[in-house]
C-alpha cells in the first residue's frame, strides 16, 4: 500500500463510519507517521482500522471496505476492521529474547 492508497482508504473508513479520528495498527501504521517508509514495509493491501471514538462500527468499515467488496476489486487493497483489542501487547518482558 502507498501513501495515497493509505489516504484514501482512511477518509473511506471515515466517510463511512461517520467518525473523524481512525485509529490504524499493524504494519501500515507506518505510513501514517513516516514520509518515506523502507520498501519492504508496503506490500500489505490492508489497512487494520477502527474508529477511535465507536470502534463497534469497525464492522461498519469491514462490511464496505473489507476483503472482497467491490473496493477492493476496484482499488486493489482495503481496510479489515478491527478494535482496540486486537493490539496485545506482552504481559512481561523476556530477557532472553532478542528483537531484531
């Protein structure tokens, strides 16, 4: 997904939920904050999203620009609706673990 995908799928996601604040996770997060993400970070046609302020109409969102509608056969990615619960993070910190 490239940044003007990413625009146009947020205000779609806004435009039909009604909300003005979407909340975006996962790896396309990225192109919210940063001008010019590595390559590597672009190839997902998904945007995981959720209205901030109501995020039961995420399913809304997923309904009219999920995976199969009609826009993403038209434009060719989409927004999956989630929630907040979705992003867990971990309960403790392993030591041992390395991040790379």
């Amino acid at each position: 997904m490239r940044r003007h995908e990413f625009d146009h799928v947020i205000a779609a996601a806004a435009d039909v939920s009604g909300e003005r604040e979407i909340v975006v996770i996962g790896s396309q997060a990225i192109l919210g904050s940063v001008a010019d993400p590595p390559e590597r970070m672009l190839f997902s046609m998904e945007a995981d999203v959720y209205p901030r302020n109501d995020p039961r109409k995420a399913e809304e969102i997923e309904g009219s620009l999920g995976e199969g509608p009609m826009f993403q056969s038209t434009y060719g990615y989409y927004a999956q609706g989630v929630g907040p619960e979705t992003v867990v993070g971990p309960t403790e910190l392993n030591p041992r673990r390395r991040l790379v």
